[in-house]
C-alpha cells in the first residue's frame, strides 16, 4: 500500500515542487509585508503630530486636486492614532476596495471584498491585484503630499502577482490553484510515509541526525520537517484555494448556508443637492462608532447609493473584522449599520480566511510561525527532488552490476 501512496507523493511532487516551491518563498515575503513596507518607507505612513488640531478634510482633498486637477477622489481613510497619515483613494477603487497598499490596515481582504475591482463581496471571487486607483498619503496637520502610490507598482505587488498566478495571468491562477490541490494530497500521502512500522522508529521520524552524512542528513531534513510543518502547510494551501477557485468559495457558502451578497446596503433617499462632505460623513461616522481605530469612507457610486464608512475597533479580533456603517449620502443621517458579528456564518468564515492564511490571527508570534512555516516549505521539495536523484542513481548502479547473461 505504501508503494501506491509513494508513487502519488512522487509523481505529484515532481508536477508541482517548483510552482509549490516559488508560492511558498513569496508567501514568506508576504507574511510580514505591511511591517516591512512601513519600515521600508516611515514618512509614508507616520508623521509628528504638531499637538494642534488636524485639517479639515475638505482641505486635504484640495492639497490633492490642487496638484491633479484630473483626480477623482473615490474616499479615504483616517486613522485614530495621531501619528498617522491620512489615506486619499483615487477613482479605480474605494478605501475598501480591491488590493490596497501593504502599510495600509484597510487592507485586511486581498480581494475579499473588491467589488468589480477586486472580485465578487466577500471572497466570491477573489484577486484583483491593482485593480484600484493610486493612493495619496497627506500630513493631516500641514495638508502637505507626502506621496502617491499605486500598487501596481510596487516591489509587493510583483511578489503578490507571483504568488497567486506566477505573472501568468488566469492561466497562471490555475496553474497555482492546481498545484495547491496537489500540494494538499502530497502532504497527505507524505503523513502516510512518515508513519513509523514501529515504535523504536518514532524517534528517528521526530529528530534530525546532524552529524550524519549528507545523504542521510538531507533525507532526515525531508520527514522531519516536512512532519512539523505538515500540519501548518496544510492549513495555508487549504485556505489558499479561497483564492485560485470559484468553486472553492461557492462550497463555503454552500456548506453555511449562507448567501455570498448577505443583506442589500440601504440607499440614500434620492434629494435634490449634493452629497455631504468627507468631513461631515466623518463627523457622523465619529458620532455613530466614536472607539474605531480607523473610518474607510466610499463616496457613492451613484444618486441612491449610502456612504460607506468601514470602521475598525481598537482590538479587533482580525483586521478583516470590520464593521460597516450606512449613511444618507444628501444628509449624513446613519441608515444602518453591518457589524462583522452580525455577518452571516459564511461570510465570516470567508473573512477569517485571510487572517489564518497569511499567520496574522494570532498577532506577531503566529506570523512569525507563519514565515518560518514558509521557509520550510521552500525546502521540502528541495531535499524531495535530492532524495528522488539518489534513488535514481542507486538503481542504476544496481542495475549495472547486474551481470549480463551469455547468449
């Protein structure tokens, strides 16, 4: 029986290592990748407070058109902590929309909740990476542009592109997708072999001989990791799948019961003038949830269509668990409000993928788990293909000792 899962383990492994091999490396890079772009670029998303009151944001949004006059504001992001930059999202995408800058909090779905930039609500469809506007980052106190990004073009963004597709665009999605499904029968069979005849053998399984030889070293680095780490692998290409298949994510649903789109968002009641300002919907949004950590504001798409202000608590359980209030867009009166407990169990579920996927539902210790995890999955298919060419250089010094029979 052993041969039968040995064969799947090998052959599976051989299709897929090197795809396994590159999406693990990038997810390594991508564990702590707001941390590093935040120490990569501090005046970006840090500032000294001046100990006086922040601008309004009437007049961060003229700093902005005053130096485009072609920018079309799509909402923005303002942070509690005094410290922060102010977020000004351009026109491809909302402060919640499609794929948004590593520094950013808000960014707590990649695709998850991009509407036509970033895939279907809550993860129906997910990806979309750049699919959005580039992002303004302005000193709330002075009005000054410390910078505009998009991410498009952004070291991270290639990173992203070659971990969800290999750049290869919907083929290379599948091509990644399948080799994740792979990836998860490979760790199964793997569990299978690791499975010691007998007891004397369980030590051998659980340790590292270091001082061996490098044959036997390189063949205890393959089980031995590949057993603590199995586990840990198997959770982040399962969750991973969420975001190479429709289907994937239709089974989530399907098996809460639960609908993808949840409740329809309240629409403003349609009134002669113009929508309120970013200050008085921030105003409204501070009245109606006054301990958030930050308030995401999406200008309406249309005439009847709320605003929407994505708060996020001071110790929320995920950054993907936010909370989603409605204003009247002619008024600034709330019409409701969508908290993430609220949510249906599908929904929820599908939020607290990205979290588990990428190590940060437990905070620092399991995202550092998380990139180690990673590293060694980097490192299995390795010692896997130098154990295959062993055995392929044993047999065939065996088969040439083999004698050759007389005619």
């Amino acid at each position: 029986m052993k041969v039968f899962f040995r064969n799947i383990h090998l052959y599976l492994s051989l299709a897929s290592g090197l795809i396994i091999a590159l999406v693990c490396l990038t997810g390594g890079l991508l564990v702590f990748e707001k941390e590093i772009e935040q120490a990569w670029h501090p005046q970006r998303y840090f500032v000294t407070p001046t100990g006086g009151p922040r601008l309004p944001l009437a007049q961060l949004v003229g700093a902005v058109q005053a130096t485009d006059s072609k920018a079309k504001v799509a909402g923005l992001k303002v942070y509690a902590d005094p410290a922060r930059t102010v977020e000004l999202s351009l026109a491809g995408g909302g402060p919640e929309g499609g794929r948004k800058p590593a520094g950013s909090e808000a960014g707590a779905a990649r695709g998850e909740k991009g509407g036509k930039q970033g895939g279907k609500k809550d993860g129906a469809k997910g990806g979309g990476e750049g699919g959005r506007g580039p992002v303004v980052y302005l000193n709330p106190y002075t009005g000054a542009v410390i910078d505009k990004v998009s991410y498009r073009d952004t070291f991270f963004f290639t990173v992203m592109a070659l971990h969800r597709g290999m750049v290869g665009g919907a083929v290379g999605k599948l091509v990644v997708g399948v080799s994740t499904l792979f990836f998860l029968f490979i760790i199964g069979t793997g569990l299978v072999l690791w499975w010691p005849a007998t007891r004397k053998a369980v030590r051998q399984r659980l340790t590292v001989k270091w001082d061996a030889s490098f044959k036997r070293l390189n063949h205890d680095l393959h089980i031995v990791l590949g057993f603590y780490s199995a586990l840990f692998l198997f959770v982040f290409a399962f969750t991973g799948l969420a975001w190479s298949f429709e289907w994937f994510n239709n089974g989530i649903f399907a098996l809460t019961h639960s609908d993808p789109k949840g409740p329809e968002a309240p629409k403003s009641a349609v009134a002669p003038g113009r929508t309120i300002s970013f200050d008085a919907a921030y105003a409204a949004a501070r009245q109606a949830v006054p301990a958030a950590a930050s308030y995401a504001i999406q200008l309406p798409k249309d005439s009847a269509e709320s605003i929407r202000v994505n708060t996020l608590a001071l110790n929320p359980a995920t950054e993907s668990a936010t909370d989603e209030l409605y204003l009247d867009q002619y008024t600034g009166r709330p019409l409701g409000k969508l908290n993430f407990a609220d949510r249906n169990l599908g929904q929820r579920v599908r939020r607290t993928f990205k979290p588990v996927h990428t190590g940060a539902i437990f905070g620092t210790p399991s995202k550092v788990l998380a990139m180690v995890v990673c590293l060694l999955g980097v490192t299995v298919p390795v010692t896997g293909t130098i154990m295959w060419l062993n055995r392929l250089k044993k047999a065939k010094k065996k088969q040439a000792k083999q004698p050759v029979l007389a005619a």
